[in-house]
C-alpha cells in the first residue's frame, strides 16, 4: 500500500515539473495585467493583438509553409529509402540502419552549425531555401524510423502474388504494399511536421536575414522583453504541437484496430 502511494506521488512529483511551468504560461496568456505579479481578469485581448501583427503572422505562414513542405519531401523520400534498406542484405542493411540513426542521436547545435558551413562552403544563400533543406535532411531519419517497422511486417508473397496474376510492379506495390505502409507513412508525415514545426536551433543556424520562423521571432522577441503576446503565441504553438502528436499515436492504432 505505501509502495503504491510513493509511486503515486513520485508520478505526480514528475507531472508537476514537466508541465507546471507550461500551465503557468497558458493561464498567463489569459491575464489582462501585463505584468506576471497579479491576476487582472480574464481577457483575449492578447490573442487579438497576436493576430494584429503582421510580422508573427508571417513567420507562422513561414513555418506552416516550411513545416508542411519539408514533411512530405522527407516523407517521400524516407518511404523510397526504406524500400531500398529492406530489399539489401542483413549486414548492409544494420549498416544503413545505423547511418540514419546518427542525425537523430547526434546534438542538434552540431548538425545546424554543419549545414551552415556546407551552404557557406557551396556559396548557398541563406533563406527559405536553406531552411527547408536543413528540414528536409533531420526529417528523414524519424520518417525511415517511423516507416521501417510496417516494411519489416510485409510478406513479400504477397507482391509476388500481385505480379504472378498480371499486375505490373508499379500497380503492385499501390494495391498491395503501399496500404500497408500508409499507417507507418502517415506517422512519419506527422512526426516530421511536428519536429520541424518545433525547431529551433537547426533553424537560427541556417536562416537567412529578413526570414524568420515562430520558433526564431519568439527568441528575437524575449530578448527585447517577455511580451503577453508571447504567452499566447506560445500557447498556441503547444496545442498545436500536442494535438499532431495525439494524431501520430492515435492514427496507426486505429487503422490497426479496422485492419
């Protein structure tokens, strides 16, 4: 009894400072005092004048534009690589695994300060285009993670199968591969629309002047001073980010559970 009520308490001990300080912001959001030190009522005056100013809007349109985009390129591409990963040799095959793994172990300051040196180094302009790329490149290794399973699960009868009764491999791979990769595909297409939509470091990296995303306005913001349109940006960047998330663990569960 008293091992369960520890366990109890330990959990929401753990609660409580992972998620205390993100309640605080989103009560703030909602406080018509500018000041943190007294409650003044409950507003969305704050929300209004978010969407008053013309350069957030902007960098959301920026980052809804770069998040979509570079999902579904690294979406396309990530689902052609595990098809070429699978159809190689075990030994190969651990090999490549482990050679996409690398970006998402590695730390992000790393990666975003290597693809600002390959752009310098290639004489690339930094702007949208720098920005999306470097998406597209940390976003394939969670798309290939996200994928591979649903490839390991595929009997490969059953593409045989197909061609044996006249299909081609292009219509064989639609009408039988490519359901039941889709739980897997759509997955990786959320779980790399979140990563980019939350990017920060990556991103201040690789950005070019005169561009800038949510994650990068609210850094220039705060240092100028904490806002009270910053708490609703923020709050909304949350709930944002929670709801595809809730997306990408309820999806695959209940094409698995029509299936």
């Amino acid at each position: 009894m008293k091992k369960t009520i520890a366990q109890r308490i330990y959990i929401a001990l753990i609660f409580i400072f992972l998620y205390a300080p993100i309640v605080t912001l989103m009560v703030l959001s909602f406080n018509a005092s500018k000041t943190r030190a007294k409650w003044g009522g409950f507003t969305l005056k704050w929300y209004y004048e978010l969407f008053q100013n013309s350069i957030i809007l902007e960098a959301l349109y920026n980052t809804l534009l770069i998040a979509f985009l570079s999902a579904a390129i690294s979406t396309c591409i990530g689902t052609v690589a595990c098809i070429a990963i699978n159809g190689m040799k075990k030994r190969n095959r651990a090999i490549m695994m482990g050679i996409t793994n690398i970006p998402m172990l590695n730390a992000e300051i790393v990666t975003g300060i290597s693809l600002m040196l390959l752009f310098i180094s290639m004489g690339v302009r930094f702007g949208f285009g720098t920005i999306l790329l470097s998406h597209i490149t940390f976003n394939i290794p969670y798309v290939i993670l996200s994928v591979m399973p649903r490839m390991k699960q595929l009997n490969p009868s059953t593409f045989e199968a197909a061609m044996d009764l006249g299909a081609s491999r292009t219509k064989a791979f639609f009408k039988v591969v490519f359901p039941d990769l889709l739980p897997g595909i759509l997955s990786g297409f959320l779980m790399a629309f979140t990563m980019s939509l939350d990017d920060f470091i990556i991103t201040h990296f690789t950005k070019g002047p005169g561009i800038d995303t949510l994650s990068t306005k609210i850094y220039t913001e705060v240092k100028k001073g904490i806002k009270p349109e910053m708490y609703a940006l923020s709050t909304l960047i949350f709930v944002a980010v929670l709801l595809l998330l809730l997306l990408v663990n309820k999806a695959p569960s209940k094409r698995e559970k029509a299936a």
